[in-house]
C-alpha cells in the first residue's frame, strides 16, 4: 500500500482511492463509470449486504458492507467531479436529517417506543415538506412485496391504517373470495387486481404483527427447495426421473423430507 495512504483515516483513505482511481493515470474501468451505469453494482450489493445479515456471518457483513460503502464514495465522487456535492455534503445533510427526525433525543426529551418513533418519523417528512405526500417517499422501483410493505407503514404513520390486527382477517376473507369470484367468471384481468389485493393485505397483515413479509417469504422458499431437493436426490438414488413418479409418491416424500428438512 502506498505510504502516505496508509497514514490516512480509514474514510478519508477510502475518498482518496476513489479520486485516485477516477483521476487520470488510475483506473480506466472506474473513469468509465457513471451513476447510471453502477445501478446494478449498486443494487447488487445491497442484496449481498441481506444475504451476510440473513447468514449471521459477522466477518461477510464487514466485508459486504465495505462493498456497498464503495458504491456510496464512487457515486459521491463523480458528483464532485463536476462541483455537484462531495461525501461531506452527503454526511452533512444526513446528519442534520437525523437530528431533525429525532426530536424526541436531540430536542425535547421524551420516550417513544419504536413504533411511535417510526410513525413520527413519517409525520415529521410530511410536515416539513421534505416529502410532496405521505407516499412519495417509497420509490415505485423498489420489490413489489417490500413496496407494499413500505406504503402501508407510511399510511399508518399518518393514522391511516387498521386498529388491530383482527380486522384484516375479515379483509383477507373478502379479498379471498373476490378473487375467486373472478377466477370462476375467468376474468384475468380482474384476477390480477384482486390477487394484488389479497397480497397487499396479507404484508398489512405482516406489519401489524410485527413480521417481516420479505424475510417470511424468503424462509418459505429456501425450506421449500430444500425439501423439494430431497425428493429430487430421493428420486436420482432410486434411478427414476419425475415423469416416472406419480404426484402421491412425491407428495410422500414431501411429507418424509419434513422430518429432516
């Protein structure tokens, strides 16, 4: 490493990398680079950041977050490169974000559940027109089912959501049979606004328990390739291939991989 790299703050050594890369005689990849062209480095590292967390593995979060810090400085520097903002400029305005959301800690000191935290949180983007609407604030780019998730929260910061819990049920039940109405009609059009209902409704449900739909859902399709990677080893040790096995055989030994899967 160079010398005098190596005496500088880890983040100030991190920022002079990146104008040194991006700067004449550094790398031409990195000069080659814009903020349109790193969209799915960026997004890319985002989602190994989920993995390392999901995997509980300490030393892969580390190194994953480092990753996705990268993508922060590289956007921050060819910003400043044509006098744009700097990484100060975004550390800055962060900051004043944070206390400005945080009355509660950094003004008048009061004690706020998480819940309440969050709400007000939401309240304060409104009301001082930091955000044109109470929704504008979710990009539409985002994963369906973590969209959903994320306008529901927002609504009910402002009030707009169900008391308890209880009541989606009645909802998910009428959703439920709208949407069967429609499949027997065979209206498929219909069927898929309604299946967006019946799904908007089951993440509200999430929510309001406190259950994470992504994570709940990624759960449910890793057990499910697991077990269904046991029926298919089951069936390569016994010399026969799917068309050969009837529905009941492997919905026994779906049943089977339960106990060890």
């Amino acid at each position: 490493m160079d010398n005098k790299l190596a005496e500088i703050p880890p983040l100030e050594r991190l920022q002079a990398i990146m104008t040194q890369l991006r700067n004449p005689g550094g790398c031409r990849w990195d000069q080659a680079q814009t903020h349109t062209s790193l969209l799915p480095y960026l997004v890319e590292e985002a989602y190994e950041v989920v993995e390392a967390i999901e995997s509980e593995d300490s030393s892969r979060l580390r190194e994953e977050l480092g990753d996705l810090l990268v993508q922060v400085y590289f956007h921050a520097q060819i910003a400043s490169e044509t006098g744009r903002f700097t990484i100060a400029d975004v550390a800055a305005d962060t900051c004043d974000k944070l206390i400005r959301r945080h009355p509660h800690v950094f003004g008048e000191k009061k004690e706020l559940d998480p819940g309440q935290v969050r709400d007000q949180w939401e309240r304060i983007k409104v009301e001082s027109k930091e955000k044109k609407s109470v929704l504008s604030g979710a990009p539409k780019t985002m994963p369906a089912l973590l969209l959903a998730y994320r306008v529901g929260e927002k609504a009910g910061g402002v009030g707009f959501d169900w008391r308890d819990p209880k009541e989606i049920f009645d909802k998910l039940r009428e959703e439920m049979g709208e949407f069967e109405q429609e499949f027997v009609a065979g209206n498929r059009q219909r069927m898929t606004e309604e299946m967006g209902d019946l799904i908007f409704a089951m993440v509200n449900l999430a929510r309001k328990v406190g259950v994470d739909p992504e994570y709940a859902l990624r759960l449910t399709v890793g057990r499910f390739i697991d077990r269904f990677g046991y029926i298919e080893q089951h069936l390569k040790d016994s010399g026969r291939s799917f068309s050969e096995t009837s529905l009941e055989e492997m919905e026994r030994l779906w049943q089977e991989s339960k106990k060890t899967v």
